[in-house]
C-alpha cells in the first residue's frame, strides 16, 4: 500500500496532477494523501516524487505505547516508568488495538546514573515480539536497545492523535526499522 509521508510532502500537486486513479489529493495541511479506496498500487507517486515522500509500505509492525491509563502517553518519566504497555499492530494504513501488557516493576540501582541494564532487561521481557516502542520521554535503557526497537518520542499526550501522528509519519518509522543503526525519531 503506497503512503505519503506528511513531513517529507512539500505538497507540490505533481502527484496530484500524474496519479491515473485520480487518488491523490493536497490536504487542507498542505500534504498529499492517497485515497486507498481509488489508488491502483501503479507506484508512479513513488517515481515522480522529487521529495522521496511516497512509498509502498508492505510491513506489518508492532508499537507498544508507554501509557498509565490507556488515553495518555505516560508524562513526566521515562516510558520505562509506564504502568503498563498498550500494545498496537500497524498494517495497510491502520493501526489495531491488540492488548494491554503490564510493566514489570523493577527496583533500579540508582547509583548507576545512566540507567540499570538489568531493569532494561526485565522491560524487554515485557515487550517481546516489539519493533517499536512510543513514549514521550525515552530513557538510556531504551536508546541501548535501539537494536531490539525503534524508540519514537510523541510530544502529543493523547494517545488518539498519536496513533494519527504514527499513521501520517509510518514511511519514516518503516526507514528506520530497516537501519542498522537505528536513531530516535522525534515526531510531533
Ligand atoms: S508527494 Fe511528492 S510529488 Fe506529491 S505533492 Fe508531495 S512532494 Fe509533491
Ligand atoms: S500508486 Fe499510482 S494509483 Fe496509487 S496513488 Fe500512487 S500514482 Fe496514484
């Protein structure tokens, strides 16, 4: 399924202008969107695009948002720090609720002040099957498992707008999945 990245768009109509199905529209944000409903999966928007904007995306992952109450990205602390984990599968443009995961509440040793590689441990046994990881504030435990999980920090507490904030921004995730040395992405 072909999608318009929001931050690369620069909203120019050329896509627009060449798509065959007519599926293309600029938004009232000025960025492009496709109509999933009319696109023919011709993959000219991905050719044309000058901004690299456009791209099949065929991958289904895994995103574990850091969260107290279901509703709000865990404020304030490390995504570490979360009650529990609302776990979400993004594939063809959607994102599914798939279940709540509880955090193990581990004792860290606060001597060590970059962060306690055994809680980082016991957070990873909560997050198998994980490829991305959602907070607000992203810990040094985190950031040592960029390997395991691309940790994306959303400034926008509501976890709504998040998942809307994840779906417009899915081509940049999907890049860093794919990176050997993945980095955070800061999406807002
Ligand atoms: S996706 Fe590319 S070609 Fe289409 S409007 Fe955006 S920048 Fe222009
Ligand atoms: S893949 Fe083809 S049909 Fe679909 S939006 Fe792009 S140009 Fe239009």
């Amino acid at each position: 399924m072909f999608h318009i990245s929001k931050n690369k768009c620069v909203g120019c109509g050329l896509c627009e202008a060449k798509c065959p199905a007519k599926a293309i529209s600029i938004n009232d944000q000025g960025f492009a969107v496709i109509d999933q409903e009319k696109c023919i999966q011709c993959g000219l928007c991905e050719k044309i695009c000058h901004q690299s904007a456009s791209k099949n995306i065929t991958e289904r992952l895994t995103f574990a948002i850091g969260t107290d109450n279901g509703k709000i990205i865990k404020q304030g602390e490390h995504i570490g720090e979360s009650r529990y984990f609302s776990i979400w599968d993004y594939l063809e443009g959607g994102m599914t609720f798939r279940e709540k995961r509880e955090n193990i509440k581990y004792e860290e040793n606060e001597s060590l002040l970059h962060g306690d590689p055994k809680k980082a441990e016991k957070v990873a046994s909560v997050l198998n099957g994980v490829d991305i990881i959602v907070g607000k504030m992203i810990g040094p435990n985190v950031v040592r498992m960029r390997k395991k999980y691309v940790p994306v920090i959303i400034r926008e507490p509501s976890i709504d707008k998040a998942l809307k904030i994840i779906k417009e921004n899915i081509n940049e995730i999907v890049d860093e999945y794919h990176k050997q040395d993945r980095k955070a992405i800061i999406l807002n």
